[in-house]
C-alpha cells in the first residue's frame, strides 16, 4: 500500500528524531554523572584527609572515644558508608558503620583485624590516607563511600530528557502537520488537474506555493497543457487533411486501377486474337515450306536454302507467338497445368535425343548425367515440363560458344524432390545482371547470332512454380552458368 508524502514524512522526522532524543539522554546522563562522580571522589579525599588530620592528636593517646567523636562528624555526610581507623598491624582502633535508617553505629570491633577494603564499583568508592606524626607513620583512615542517590539521579535525567523530548515532539508534530496541509495542498489541486488532462487541455491551473519547487511544477504543468493543446489541434487538423487525401487517392487510385484492368483485359484480348490470327497463316506458310523441302522438284540450291530459311523463321515465329499467348494466359490466369505422374528416366531419354541435333549445329555436344533410379516417377504437367527443359536447354545453346557444352543433372534431393540442372559453358552473367534473368522481355546478353523476345526464362518460372516447383540459377562471368529448378515426385 502506498503512503502519503505526509505521512513519510513524519516517520522519517519521527524515527531521526527519537533517536536524537536516545542519543542525547544517555549522552546527558551519563555525562552528568561522571561529573558529578569526579566531584564527590575529590571531596572524599579531602573528606579522609581531614578525617586523618582530626584523629592525629589522638592515636598516641589511643583515645578511642575522641577518635570516634572525630569520625562521627563526618558519617553525616551524604554517601558515607563506614569509617575505620586502624593503626600500622592493620588493628582497628574505632569504626562507625551507617545503618539502613541513615544514623551511625559503632561496631565495637576495637582490637580486631581490619578484614580489607571492598573493590570500588561503578557507585562504590573506598578510599585511604595515612595518619602521620613528625614524620612517623601511625595508621590509616579507611573511608567508604556510596553514590546511590546519584544512579537514582541519573534515571530523573533520562526521564527528564525523554518526556521534555516527546513534549517537543508531539508539538513538532502539530506543527509539521498544519505546515504540510498548506504546502501540500496545491500538489492536492495539480493531482485533480491533471487527471482530468483530457477535458483541462489548453486550461491553466489558477493556483499558486509558496515552494519554489511546488510553484515551478505548476508552471511546467500549465504550459504542457496549454503546448499540447496546440499539438492536438495541429494533429487534427493533419487528420482531417490527411483523411481528405485519403480519400481522394483511394479515388484516383480506384479509378486508375479500374483503367488499368480494362487495359490488361484489352491487351489481353488483343494478344489472344492477334495469336490466332498469326497462327493461321503461319500454319500455311510452315505447311507449303515443308512439302517443297520434302518434295524440292527442280529448285535450284539457292532456292532450296530459302525455303529452309522460310521454315526456319516461321517456326522462330510460331514459337514467339505461342510464348506471348502462354504470357496472356499466365497474367490472366488462364494458363492451366494437368499435374500427371511422369517416369523420370523415360522423359528425359526422349528429350535428350530431341535436343542433341539442334546443339550438334553448333558443335556443342550436350550430355545427361542421370542419377535417378529406374522406377522414379515426378508429378508435372509432361508437355509443360518439355516446354521448360526447351526454354532452358536452348537457351543454354543459344549463348554458349562455339564446340562448348551442355550437360543435364537429373537428381534426387531432399524433401523428395527431383533436381534438374542445366549446366553450360557460356559467357555467364554478370552480378549486375541478376534481378534481370526472370523478368519479361529482358535481354541482357545480345549477340548478333541470338534469337528471341526475353519472355522465355520468365515464362519458364512462371510454369515451374504453378507446378509447385523451385527455379533458380548461378553463373560466373567468362566460366558458364547452371540453370537449376526442382519439381515433386510422386510418392
């Protein structure tokens, strides 16, 4: 539970300050009394001093009842226990004692041996000085004293001390508390203030302290509050703007977005029409050329080269024409894969033998290094997956250089996955190059022997990744590059 500043306050006030009132009594007391103490031993030497003077004439005499009216003198002094007064073989000749009543008694030890003197205490004092004549010892006077009553006044002091303490105390008190109520009050006033900041913002609080440090908090308070006033209005404001412009960009880009599908679907429809449209003539032209190479007649070789010429660039076409469909089919997702289980060995037997004529017109061999077990089967789409080892594996002939090579990794991998990789000999590609290798219409490597739009590899990534695969690459600048993507297997 946590505590007032008041009532802090008072206990840290009132534990200091009866442990001054502690220190003080007993450091009074005690002091007193030492002195007091001091004072008595030096009277009671005189006291024996002069007790010795007063039994002198005396002792030669041995006058006992003019020794025992000489000592009775002085047993009524205060703390006066027993007076002895013995000679030199330590026999007493006269001894008073004072009785628990306070009067003086003779214990009519005359003759007998002084039994010693007690050890002195903290109130209990003995002490001892010789009688003497013309330079001759003749005995001792033994005095003992007892300083009771001053233990007894060193308890009133420390009564004393301690009730004038809690008096002033208790008057401290009443006065600290009426004092803080009134220091305190405007923190009291501030506390209700700033609670309520929310509704108080941009008010000041008309109340003022005599504290410098109350006083200036009030200052700092009242100008947060007048300071975050101007800040929430300012914030509104911004809001409000801010909301406005929202709004109207939320608009503009509704409306730019509306235009932009309305475009996408009207290239859309243009590329798909103007596909079929190229297609049909395209067919004939591919058709007629191919029955004059299979049929050449009385074609002279220069026309023989034209027509194969003719057949190569309408089938170059044919190819740019599909690839741009496939595109248009892809961005309106339309393009549709039939996942099937295809028998990995098998696929790629076959499409080894296909490719190996179109590298050897480059003299570049191409090679498959087959780590797969017969039996092992991928789930693909068969005629897409052909579609990307062609994309890939052409390319891969396209840029590499003359009599270079090409070989295809079939593997296994983890998480049950078949890797293929497409690794050649070529020119690479630069690191500055990387981000451009999968975007659509980028070409980076020209050549004047190259064909194509640079939709392939785009094309290519599109295709594996709707066939749950991964497609990826690495390369180094004048070694080659290995074109790599992975597809599922059948389970």
């Amino acid at each position: 539970m946590k505590k007032t500043l008041t009532s802090k306050l008072l206990v840290t006030i009132s534990v200091v300050y009866l442990l001054s009132i502690i220190i003080y009594g007993w450091y009074l007391s005690n002091y007193q009394i030492n002195e007091m103490l001091k004072n008595n031993h030096h009277q009671s030497e005189v006291y024996t001093k002069s007790i010795a003077l007063s039994v002198k004439p005396y002792f030669a005499e041995l006058n006992i009842s003019e020794i025992e009216h000489s000592i009775s003198e002085f047993m009524r002094l205060k703390g006066v226990v027993k007076i002895s007064v013995i000679n030199m073989k330590n026999v007493i000749q006269a001894e008073l004692v004072k009785n628990s009543a306070g009067e003086s008694e003779n214990t009519f030890n005359y003759g007998a041996l002084y039994s010693g003197m007690r050890e002195d205490g903290e109130f209990d004092s003995v002490f001892k000085f010789k009688v003497q004549e013309a330079g001759v010892d003749k005995g001792w006077v033994v005095m003992e004293m007892n300083y009771l009553h001053l233990k007894d006044l060193k308890n009133s002091i420390w009564l004393t001390v301690l009730i004038s303490g809690l008096i002033i105390y208790l008057f401290t008190v009443f006065i600290l508390i009426s004092r803080l109520n009134i220091i305190l009050s405007p923190l009291t006033k501030l506390h209700e203030f700033t609670r309520n900041i929310t509704k108080n913002l941009g008010d000041v609080i008309e109340i003022s302290s005599d504290t410098v440090e109350i006083d200036n908090l009030i200052q700092s308070v009242n100008w947060a509050s007048v300071t975050l006033k101007k800040q929430d209005d300012q914030l509104k404001d911004s809001t409000v703007f801010l909301e406005r412009q929202v709004v109207q960009r939320t608009a503009e880009l509704q409306s730019a977005k509306e235009h932009a599908e309305l475009a996408s679907n009207e290239k859309s429809q243009f590329l798909s029409r103007i596909s079929h449209e190229l297609r049909t003539p395209l067919n004939s032209i591919l058709g007629f050329s191919q029955v004059l190479i299979l049929k050449p007649g009385t074609m002279t070789s220069n026309q023989i080269d034209g027509v194969n010429e003719i057949n190569r660039s309408g089938n170059h076409l044919l190819n740019l024409v599909n690839e741009i469909l496939d595109i248009s089919n892809i961005e309106n997702g339309e393009l549709s894969v039939t996942i099937v289980s295809i028998d990995v060995v098998s696929f790629f037997n076959k499409f080894y033998h296909s490719i190996v004529g179109l590298a050897a017109n480059r003299e570049i061999t191409v090679s498959l290094d087959s780590r797969v077990e017969k039996g092992s089967f991928v789930n693909a789409d068969e005629q897409r997956l052909t579609q990307i080892m062609y994309n890939l594996v052409s390319n891969a002939i396209k840029y590499n250089h003359l009599k270079g090579s090409i070989t295809i990794v079939i593997d296994i991998v983890e998480r049950n996955m078949l890797s293929v990789k497409i690794i050649d000999t070529g020119p690479g590609i630069s690191d500055s190059n990387y981000d451009l290798v999968f975007e659509k219409f980028a070409r980076f490597n020209n050549t004047d022997h190259v064909e194509g739009a640079g939709i392939g590899l785009h094309l290519t990534k599109e295709m594996v990744e709707l066939m749950n695969g991964e497609i990826g690459f690495t390369s180094e600048l004048n070694k080659g590059s290995t074109f790599w993507f992975k597809l599922p297997l059948d389970k």
